[in-house]
C-alpha cells in the first residue's frame, strides 16, 4: 500500500516547531552557560579562608557562608549569585581593579538599582549620597545598612535599625540609648518608640542642620504625639501639636514653614526644649522641662527670664477647671467678653443704622 504523503501545510508547520524547539535548546543552553546555578559558584566560595589581596594590601575575604547565604532575603527568594556579580560569566573571574576594599564596595553597590530601582533613587537626593559625593569614601551605601550576602528582613529586630545606624553614628546612638525613646527599644522591644529612620527617613535622609528640617520637626515629633490613641497608651497628652501650634512659638514657625521654609527663626521648636537625641522622661528629674530645670531652658532664648515666668507654660495639656484653672478662667473670661463687646457694637452699629433709616423715610413721608 503507498501511504499518501503529508499535506504541505502540516508538514511545514512541524518544521517550524522542530526548529523554534532547536532555537529553546540553544538558547537555554547559552543561558545556564552565562547563569550558573548557585551551586557552582558555591563549590569554590563556601571553602573557608577563600581570599585575594588587593593592591593596597588589604584582604578581600571570598568565602560565602552558604547557609547564611539560602536564609537571607536573597537565598530566600532564589536570587542568582551573577544577577548581584553581572561581570562574572565563568572561571577564571575578571581581574579585580579596585585598589582597595571600600572602592571595591563602591564599584558594586550600584547593582542594587538593577531590582531596587525606586529606593536607590531615593538614595541619590540623601543626606549620605551628599556626603558621598562631596568626597566621604565612609558615607552610607545599600551594603553598609542592608549587608552584602546576609541581607536581612528590614527592620527585623526592630533595635537593629538603630544599632545600624551606631556603626558610624556611635556618640549620638549612646545619647538615644539614654533617652526616653531609645531605653524602651532597647530595654522592652517596645514597637511605638520612634527609632533613627522614623525622624531622619529611611533611604532619603534630609539633612538635619537646615532651616527646613528644623522648621518641619514639630510635624515629625506630632507623628507620634499627635496620634491619640498611641499617647493614652502612656498618659501623655493626646493636644501637643494643637497646644503647641496655638502659642506665639508655633504659630510663627508654622508661618515660616508654609511661606519660608529656608529661612531661620529663632522661635523654639520641640527640640530646643526637650532635647533631640537624649530627651528624657518628663518626670525624670534631669529632663529639661521638669519644674526645676525649666527656667534654665526657658533662660536659652529668654535669658532675662525671672523664677515666675515658666509658669505662663501648661505643658501641652488644655487648659481646664482642675488643671491650669487660673488660664482656665482667664481664657473664659476673654472668650466670654470678646464677643459680648464685639457684638454689642455690632448691635448698637445695626440700631443707629436702623434708626437713621425711619428718620429719612418719616421726613420723607411727612414732605
């Protein structure tokens, strides 16, 4: 029997598919070739005491940890070693040309952006890429917070955020050891406490000397202190920002933060009376607001300041019967004759207009 042969367009359609399956063979093959498994790489770099020196003299350790390795964020997710390594292809590696270690580092960081493209954006506009480029070789970069091979959940403890800023701000992390803020993180884990990133920003710190920073303080602190439910937690007043904002101080820099954030003023923002790093508890018999110690911070932009005048301050609460009742009656005082006067002027204003009204239309009538 003579089998009838293929129609012509089955028959080109199984060439196209055995050619479009050579194509995938090939192009896999190339792609496990330019991408090893991690495995490979690992063969070599998980020997203990794997090393190259560079041209300064400093070792450069090569051995990676392959079990911190898998349960970082990376190993996790299945990262390849060569998305991270892109120049390395195959064995032997690319010479290495940095002198040293840190212009190693600063060669490699850059790969962040290849996955983390909006955080390393934010990077470029910050306090560190500044210092960076003004010539800081030791300013922060992605590797110095997050780590290299051993990249962590962020804030995962939530101390560690802290304790990363402390590798190059060690003088000002002891101050918030000691301070309201940082002895709760440190001593209890407590989550509400405001750690460095929640005052500075996480990859676009501003700069904290500027007339704007300290102008938007105020707004950082009422983050926090502003929130009701989190301040009833701890008893704290829940009107800080409300009292603040409706003194002569916080007005004004209200006023200057809408209209002239660059410009400096004088009036005092949260910080120049309790503290910025080392702010104590406000019963704590060091802390600057405390009865004892307030003339001398009030004396700080009031340096004719006498025994009496700290006690014009309310200390944030409201002003009421039991607590403050002196500003209390005052208060209610004003708020009662204010609008009586106004509105008895008003009043009278209206009645004379009213009357001088009937005059003319009685004259008018009697013409």
């Amino acid at each position: 029997m003579i089998r009838a042969p293929l129609r012509q367009p089955r028959a080109r359609w199984l060439v196209a598919a055995g050619v479009a399956l050579l194509v995938l063979l090939a192009w896999a093959a190339t792609a496990s070739a330019d991408q090893p498994d991690n495995q490979v790489c690992l063969n070599c770099h998980s020997n203990p005491g794997l090393s190259t020196t560079l041209a300064s003299g400093e070792v450069l350790p090569l051995t990676v940890d392959a079990q911190v390795y898998n349960s970082s964020m990376h190993g996790q997710k299945g990262q390849a070693c060569v998305a991270c390594h892109t120049n390395i292809s195959g064995y032997p590696h690319p010479k290495i040309t940095a002198g040293d270690r840190r212009s190693f580092q600063l060669e490699r960081y850059t790969q962040c952006q290849s996955c983390h493209q909006t955080e390393y954006k934010q990077t470029l506009d910050s306090n560190h890429a500044r210092a960076l480029a003004g010539g800081n070789r030791n300013a922060a970069i992605c590797i110095d917070c997050h780590g290299a091979h051993d990249v962590k959940k962020p804030g995962t403890p939530r101390q560690e955020i802290s304790l990363t800023c402390r590798k190059c701000h060690s003088t000002i992390y002891d101050q918030y050891t000691g301070s309201v803020h940082g002895a709760a993180l440190a001593q209890t884990s407590n989550p509400d406490v405001p750690v460095c990133t929640d005052c500075h920003g996480v990859h676009h710190q501003e700069d904290p000397t500027t007339a704007a920073f300290r102008l938007k303080s105020p707004s950082i602190c009422a983050n926090c202190h502003g929130n009701g439910n989190l301040m009833q937690k701890y008893g704290i007043s829940t009107n800080v920002m409300n009292t603040y904002v409706a003194d002569f101080h916080g007005t004004t820099v209200t006023l200057f933060e809408k209209q002239s954030p660059d410009q400096q003023t004088n009036k005092a923002v949260c910080t120049d009376c309790h503290g910025i790093h080392d702010i104590k508890q406000v019963t704590n018999k060091d802390a600057t607001v405390v009865k004892q110690n307030l003339l001398k911070t009030c004396q700080k932009c009031h340096p004719d300041a006498t025994v009496n005048f700290p006690d014009a301050w309310v200390g944030h609460w409201q002003p009421s019967a039991t607590s403050n009742p002196l500003v209390y009656y005052v208060n209610l005082f004003y708020k009662i004759l204010i609008p009586s006067v106004i509105g008895g002027m008003g009043l009278f204003v209206a009645v004379d207009a009213g009357r001088r009204i009937w005059d003319r239309l009685r004259r008018k009538k009697g013409a």
